[in-house]
C-alpha cells in the first residue's frame, strides 16, 4: 500500500483499502514491540509536532513513535514561532516543509491544516483539528477489531457530542463496514456534511449509519459504546449550557444495562467523571479505554511509518 509522501488531514484523505492497512498495520507495530522487535524506517529522518492545543495522549504517543521508529522528535508551539509575529502561514510552511520530513499539526482550524500542507513540501498529518480526529479513530478501529476479531458488521454506538471524533468516527465506519449510531441531544448533532459523506461510504461497504435521539434505544445492540468530553477545548464558555443539555447522555451503569452482557465502552480520553461517564463505568470490567489509550502510540507509528 503506497502511502508514502501523502498528507493525512481527514479520513475522506484514504480509501477503504487504506484505511484498513493502515489499522491492521497498527497491530503489527504493536506486535513487534511485544515481541522486542525493532522497526526503525524513520533513521536519520525529522518530524515536527506543531501542536497549538494542549495534549497528553497525542502529543507523547507521537513523539514516542517517532523515537521507536528511530527518528527525532521537534516539538513546537505557535508562541515559540515568528508566526505569532505575524509570518504568514504559507511562509511558515514552506520554511518548516523544506527542514522536517513530516509535520504533525494540532490546531483548532481545518482551514489552517489545509494552506500549511498546501505550501509545505513535507507531508502534513492531522493530530486534531475541531472537524476532525482521523489518528485516533484508526487505532479505535485496531481496537475494535483485537476486542472482537472483526470490524465488518460490528455495531458501534456513540454517545454525546457530535464533534470531531464524532466526525472522523462518521468516516471510518463507512468506509470500514462498521455500523454506526450516533446519539446526541438535539442542536448536537454531527456535521451533515460527515452524515452525507458517510453514508456514500456506507452504500459501498454496507454498513448502516443513524442518527438516534433515544441513548437507550442506541446502545440496545451495541458491541461497543464510544463517549468522549461534552466540552472540547475552546468551548469551555459552553460548559453549563451543555452540562444541561446533555442530561440524560450519561454513560452509566443503567444505560449498560440495557445493551447486551459483552458490550464493550470506549473513551478517547480525557475523560470527565461523573459527566459523561461514571468512575465505575470508566474503571469497570467492560472498559477498554485505556487499551485504546496504548494504542494511540502503535496507530501513530503506523501512520508515520506508511507517509514517510
């Protein structure tokens, strides 16, 4: 599968055939460092972590993946740039694309990913933006398929927010053959333009895509239930109105209750106790978030050892 060279801005970026090395490429990685193994297609090569939002998971599984693919690391914020000066964003692109092999990039704009890999000569990944999340929902879907031996056919549900994750999540279990149901409160509800793009990915790999208003009807066939924060970063504004809003969207011990017995939950982490989840929910027997949290560094070297 040829990769090499490409950006990675949106799981639209990848066909179906991509998308899946690219998960099942994640389980190899995973599998050579069981085993001791090392992988090192990144010596003598350079990535950029150009993050403008806070982060522990992505942040550190990117900069670990790079060191075990045997490569450097060269982590930056924006205030450390002349960008905060004023420097045009092509300007810093072309500049930061002919001294790194690749550039990582969270940020809030979907726009401002686009003009840098526009100008940049290197290949620029999406480490999250508010419209998408494509890095996390390929090692979610690793997980999905070492929980359960499959995707084709798995009925996944997501509860909450019809954000980013929910965005990319849209766009891989179309492409994947995942059926998918997301549920959220009304004015929550993803971007239509991800529902649309979904389902013409969904008429191809057959899998069925709704949206349910109803969480308890959603989680009734449910092999795994997916939650994530009701506030993302920039909308702490909002924290009260959606705490409100978003009563109900709790995944608790009675929502499971009503899916069946091997209903496995997700999170992508940070997660808040208490509102969108509950401690014993998160620290139960049903809980595979933090073998999800792991890997996030195995589907980081996957996407970094296929672009370069």
């Amino acid at each position: 599968m040829n990769l090499k060279g490409r950006d990675l801005l949106s799981i639209a970026d990848l066909s179906r055939e991509e998308l899946l090395f690219l998960v099942k490429e994640t389980g190899r990685l995973k599998d050579l460092q069981r085993r001791g193994e090392f992988f090192r297609p990144l010596k003598n090569r350079v990535v950029g972590l150009l993050f403008e939002k806070p982060s522990t998971r992505t942040r550190c599984g990117f900069q670990t993946a790079v060191y075990q693919l045997g490569g450097e690391a060269v982590y930056m914020r924006p205030e450390e740039l002349q960008a905060s000066r004023g420097e045009p964003v092509k300007d810093t692109a072309r500049v930061l694309g002919s001294y790194l092999d690749c550039i990582v990039i969270r940020t809030y704009s979907q726009g401002y990913l686009e003009e840098f890999a526009r100008y940049s000569d290197a290949p620029v990944v999406n480490a999250l933006s508010d419209q998408e999340h494509p890095t996390q929902v390929i090692s979610d879907l690793y997980t999905m398929l070492e929980a359960k031996g499959r995707l084709e056919g798995l009925n996944l549900t997501w509860i909450g927010d019809g954000n980013n994750v929910c965005n990319s999540l849209l766009l891989a279990c179309g492409l994947a053959g995942v059926n998918l149901k997301v549920s959220c409160p009304e004015g929550y509800d993803p971007d239509r333009r991800f529902v649309e793009k979904a389902l013409n990915f969904a008429r191809e790999s057959g899998a069925e895509i709704e949206l349910v208003r109803d969480p308890r009807e959603a989680v009734a066939d449910a092999d795994f239930v997916y939650t994530d924060t009701w506030i993302s970063i920039g909308q702490e504004k909002e924290a009260e109105a959606k705490i409100k809003a978003f009563k109900g969207y709790q995944v608790n011990d009675e929502l499971l209750a009503l899916a069946k017995d091997d209903t496995l939950v997700m999170h992508c982490l940070p997660a808040y106790r208490g509102k969108e989840i509950t401690d014993s929910v998160l620290e139960g027997e049903r809980s595979i978030a933090w073998e999800q949290s792991k890997n996030k560094l195995h589907g980081a070297k996957a996407v970094l050892a296929s672009i370069l």
